[in-house]
C-alpha cells in the first residue's frame, strides 16, 4: 500500500472513529456563547443617528471578524478530511466519469431513437388521415358518378324493354282480333254447314289465341327483365372500399429498468414573430420572460441612462466589510 494509499485509510478511520465518539469543539462553544446575547441585542435594534451609525458598523466589522476566525478555526478540523476525500475522489473519478460519459451517450442515443420513432408514428397517422380523405372524397366521386350512369343505363333499358313490350302487346292485340274474326267465320261456317271450314277457322282461331298468349307472356317477361336488370345496375354501382392501407410497427417490449415518458420541446425560429404576437397579446408576456443577466449588464454599464422599453432602473445599496 503507497502513502497516499495509508494516508486515506488513516483519514477514514479517523472520520469512522469520530463517528462513534462525538468530539468536543471548545472554540465553537465559547463563540455560540459570547454571541448569543448581541444576537437578542440586534434583533431589537434601529439606527436613529450616526452615532449609533457608527457603533453598528464597528459591532458588524467585529462580527466579521468572529465569523472569520471561527471559520478559520473551522477549517483546521475540515481540512484533512476533505483532502482525503479529495484524494479518494480523485481515484474514484476516471471510473465515473466513464460512466457517466456512457451513460449520456446511450440516453441520448436511445432518446434520439424514440424521439424519431414518435415523430415516424405521428407523421404515419397523418398519412392514414390523408388517404383515409382521398378515401372518402374518391368514393363520393365514383358513387356518384356510378349511381349517374346506373340511373341512365336504367332508364334505357327500361325504355327499350317498354318498346318491346308495347310492340309484343300490339302483337298480342292483333292476334285478338284475328282470334275473334276467325272465330265468328267458324260459326258462320258452321251454321252454313260447312264443316270442314268451320273446324279449320276454329283451328286458325285458336292458333291466334295461342300467338296472343305468347305475346302477352312475352311482353310481361320484357318488362320483368328490364325491372330486374335496372334493380342490378343500381345496386352494383356502389363502390367498394379502396385498397389503401397503412400499417403501425409496434412498439418493442420495454426492457426491464427502463421507462419513458412523453412529452414536447421546442425551439424558437423566430424570436421577432414571438415578440409580435406577445405585444398583441400582452397577458403572454411571461414567454419572453428576460433574461435577468443580461440587463442587469446594460444597468451596471449606463446605470440611471438605461433606456429599455418595460424596465425600471432603480438605485440599491450594497455593503461590503473587509475584517
């Protein structure tokens, strides 16, 4: 073990040894007890007159000077101590200095990371925002651009189909007719006696009949088609959901010891703007809060002559005592 070594183990046990056996301070006693009656003396105190001026500043320069050499005998009992402290300090220190250099670099790193991913996961949920718009506003469009040509390939086919059917129903009454003349030249063949005539009109009739029928079906099948067609187009023309889809990561398991919390900073980019807006707006002047160090430069340098928009310069009194 080298000297400083022993040194330190000596300074040790000594505080150890202190520790345990409370040491008597004779210096600090004596003094405690002399001033005790000036302190009740003071507090009663008030200065009417330079003489009693006087007698104050002498009784201030005497304080002084106890303080001073109280704090002096002070020091012959701390001093060794801290020199040892210093000196274990001082091996202790490359080995924590280390670690705390570690240590900021691997917060820093690892904030800077959280920081990026937050900003990535909010700049993400403000992309799904904006498609999920383009989303809404592309379906708006296309279901009305959708149920427009729906409403009007409907409304042709229906037409077509009224055609159709109008002209199968023309058929169907024309066949009517037919039937019906047809029908009385049976019976007029009939009563004349002519029977094959009549049987072969009453064959042609029922023919007539027939092709009546199937006009009649023809058109109601016509119009049923279209109907079922236009219910078809109207109902397809609604659109699907678009296929835009924007996933989060999620967020690593926490490592046992290490927690975050989320917050906000800022930096000031344009500090006349900030000073505009708090002018306007004069019950946010505390975010300009001043800078307390660097008037008070202007006030030491130009004193009563300082001009400065909202400050009020003012004289003080500062009393230095030299023992």
């Amino acid at each position: 073990m080298g000297t400083k070594e022993k040194e330190i183990m000596s300074a040790v046990k000594k505080v150890q040894a202190q520790q345990q056996q409370p040491m008597q301070y004779p210096e600090a006693d004596a003094t405690l007890k002399r001033v005790q009656g000036l302190l009740k003396l003071v507090n009663t105190a008030s200065i009417s007159s330079d003489e009693d001026l006087s007698y104050w500043q002498a009784e201030l320069v005497a304080v002084r000077r106890a303080g001073k050499q109280l704090t002096t005998t002070l020091k012959g009992y701390t001093d060794p101590l801290r020199a040892a402290e210093k000196q274990v300090r001082e091996r202790f220190k490359p080995a924590s200095t280390t670690l705390e250099q570690i240590d900021q670099s691997l917060t820093k790193l690892i904030e800077s990371y959280m920081t990026a991913r937050r900003q990535a996961q909010m700049a993400l949920e403000a992309e799904q925002k904006r498609l999920a718009d383009i989303r809404q506003a592309a379906a708006r469009s296309v279901e009305e651009k959708a149920a427009s040509e729906a409403r009007a390939s409907s409304e042709a086919i229906t037409a077509k189909a009224d055609d159709e059917a109008a002209a199968a129903q023309r058929d169907a009454e024309d066949e009517s007719r037919r039937a019906t003349q047809l029908t009385i030249a049976a019976e007029t063949a009939s009563r004349e006696g002519r029977a094959d005539d009549a049987t072969e009109l009453a064959r042609q009739a029922q023919e007539a009949l027939q092709r009546q029928a199937e006009h009649m079906a023809r058109s109601a099948a016509v119009r049923q088609a279209a109907t079922d067609r236009a219910q078809q187009i109207e109902e397809s023309a609604g659109l699907a959901s678009m296929g835009i889809a924007v996933t989060a990561t999620a967020a690593p398991d926490p490592v046992k010891g290490v927690s975050s919390r989320e917050g906000w900073d800022f930096t000031v980019h344009d500090v006349v703007a900030l000073c505009k807006f708090v002018s306007e707006n004069p019950s946010m002047a505390d975010l300009i809060a001043p800078v307390r160090g660097e008037i008070k430069r202007l006030v030491d340098q130009y004193g009563e002559k300082t001009e400065l928009p909202g400050v009020t310069v003012y004289p003080v009194t500062k009393l230095y005592v030299r023992t």
